[in-house]
C-alpha cells in the first residue's frame, strides 16, 4: 500500500487464509518493520506464532480507510513501529 499524497510505502500487506483466495484475511504490516534478506531474495519479517495469530487483519471483504491515522497508529503501535507520517 502507497500513500497516495506522501507517496511513501505505507503498508505490506499480507494475505492468507480461505481457500483460493476466498475468504481469506488482509495482514496489513507496516513496511519498517520488514527487512529484505538477500539470501531469499526477498523481504521477510520476524514474528514468533504467538504475535501472528494476533496481529491486526482485515476481511477481505470489509472496507476499511487506509489512510485513517487512529487505525494505522493502532496497526503501527502493534508493532512497535514509527508511523510512516511521522
């Protein structure tokens, strides 16, 4: 997710859950906190089960304001991340 007037990188936004993409769930993580690991040439983030299975997420069919500062702080204070506004 972008920030549509900043145009910094908001938000990775992870999705799992469901079957075939059907009812699964948005994991919104806040893009500080993932770290890109050359070896699997990709971005990872590290997070015991515990934490995962209570992280903030989002219906994939609810509708939620992206850019709604009192939710992303909530989001952001989960992780113990520095809001991308600030």
């Amino acid at each position: 997710m972008i920030d549509k007037k900043s145009g910094k990188v908001a938000y990775a936004v992870m999705s799992f859950g469901g079957f075939l993409g059907i009812g699964s769930d948005l994991y919104p993580l806040p893009w500080s906190v993932l770290d890109y690991d050359t070896a699997e040439s990709g971005y990872v983030v590290d997070l015991d089960k515990e934490t995962l299975e209570k992280v903030p997420r989002v219906a994939a069919d609810e509708r939620v304001d992206w850019a709604d500062q009192a939710w992303g702080r909530e989001v952001h204070d989960y992780y113990r991340a520095t809001p991308y506004w600030m």
